[in-house]
C-alpha cells in the first residue's frame, strides 16, 4: 500500500473521531442542561420521570462517545492499534 494513501487513511480517521468527540461534548452537554434546567422542557416531555431518565441517559452517551472519539483521535495519531480497537 502506498505510503500517501496510509497517511490519507490516518487524517480521515482522525477527523471522524474528533466529530465523534465533538458529538459527545454535545450530547453531554445537551444532557448536563436538560438536568439542569427542566423547565423548559416540561413543555416537550409530558412526564417528569421521562425528562429525567433522557437527561441521564443523553448524559451517559455524550460521556462514552467523548471517550471514544479521544482515544480513537490519539490512536489514529499514534497508529496504536489497540487504542483503535478500544
């Protein structure tokens, strides 16, 4: 394999995970004001149970994509096969 397609191949991969990363700040942070401030939201969600639960929830999945992308950004930098694997 050609040397400028590996290369090539390594800036793709870190792009897409650093739009993972980016993703999952998002969501946590999506998740963070939901939990936070409710009430504009009650409008939305008729149940309060509901609310809660997908704040945590949007919460949890921001936190493991942001994990995700960052160690799939270093890994793709590094070429560490097992931090891509992860």
């Amino acid at each position: 394999v050609p040397m400028g397609v590996l290369t090539c191949m390594k800036y793709l991969m870190f792009i897409f995970n650093v739009l993972v990363f980016a993703g999952g700040i998002c969501l946590s942070g999506m998740g963070v004001w939901v939990a936070v401030d409710p009430a504009g939201f009650q409008d939305i969600v008729a149940t309060r149970a509901v609310l809660s639960a997908g704040a945590w929830l949007l919460l949890a999945v921001g936190i493991a994509l942001s994990l995700l992308g960052f160690l799939g950004c270093c890994g793709a930098l590094r070429r560490s096969r097992p931090l891509l694997l992860m």
